[in-house]
C-alpha cells in the first residue's frame, strides 16, 4: 500500500525514513508544496531525484506543511502520470492510500491507477468549495470507504487555522484539519 506522509512546518523527515518509505514503496514519488501561493507538485520514478527536490522545497518552502506520497502500484501502470498528488484543480492536489472500490477502477486495458482515474472522472468535475462542506466530504468518505486514507491539500480559506495552508484529510469519511496522515516525523 502507498504511503502518504504530511510533514508538518517546519519539520523534515530523516534521509534514512525517505529511503525506507521509497523501499517498500518503489513505484514513484511526488510531493506538494505551497509556494507564493501557489500549490506545486513534482513528481519522479528515481528516489535520487525525489531526494534532491525534497531537500529543495523544506529547505525552500518548509515553513508550510508539504504533503509527500510514495506509490507502489496496485492498479494501473508503473508511470510517471500515475504518481501522486493529483492536482484536482489550481488549488488542490489528491493523494490516496489503498484501493479504491470497483467503480473506480478504469477499464483493464488501461494503464490508469484507481485513484488517477477517480481524480479525473469525479474529482475534476467537482467545484472547489465542496471540500468545505463537511456532509460532501462524508459521502466522498463513504465513497471510498473501502480505502484507506485520501487528502486534498488547498491554500488557506478564512476558516482554517493555519495562516497559509490546509492539509484537509479524509478518513472513512471522516474530517480533521492539519493531522499528519500515517506518519509524523520530527
């Protein structure tokens, strides 16, 4: 199962960790960042490069949560066009841990993964403030409920408590705001 990793400010995971998360998850890596107010993503298949645009960015932008994804493929091709984040639209990006249920999953012929799929036939369709709406994000929950964890990962709005990044999880339908998804690292 891929590993979806929130680095929160300030933080930086250990070179040792990144190599570990990359071993058992070998199948690419990307990572989203706030920068000028902008959400970025960079993603890769080599573990030298992620490494090298890791540093780059905490060292760059560390003053904001980074969400980091790791892949091992389970639907899909092993592809650069399959790693995540996802950017659902110029101010989100998706990450997904697990499978998504049968629905989701693209025709076998073709070299999507479940989650690229479900970003570009549902989450692309959907107009950006419906992440704010808690009952939305229980039925998208409810949707997946099968998988294990998803994020979206959006500049601040009014509400959120950081001053200029949410990290908005979904679990099973579930929402929190600025918890760390699987792992926290110090």
């Amino acid at each position: 199962m891929c590993v979806i990793a929130s680095q929160p400010a300030g933080k930086t995971i250990k070179a040792g960790t990144l190599n570990q998360m990359w071993k058992r998850n070998p199948d690419g890596g990307g990572i989203s960042w706030i920068e000028d107010g902008k959400v970025q993503v960079y993603k890769t298949m080599k573990l030298k490069d992620f490494k090298k645009k890791y540093k780059e960015v905490c060292e760059q932008h560390g003053k904001h949560d980074i969400l980091i994804h790791m892949r091992i493929a389970t639907h899909g091709s092993v592809c650069l066009d399959n790693n995540h984040p996802f950017y659902v639209d110029p101010e989100t990006t998706f990450a997904h841990n697990g499978i998504l249920p049968n629905v989701f999953h693209p025709s076998p012929k073709s070299d999507l993964s479940d989650t690229r799929y479900f970003n570009q036939v549902f989450l692309q369709h959907v107009k950006p403030v419906a992440f704010d709406d808690p009952a939305f994000c229980e039925v998208v929950g409810e949707m997946i409920v099968h998988s294990i964890r998803w994020c979206s990962y959006q500049p601040t709005r009014s509400f959120v408590r950081r001053p200029t990044l949410s990290m908005k999880v979904m679990v099973s339908g579930l929402r929190e705001y600025g918890i760390p998804i699987l792992h926290t690292y110090q």
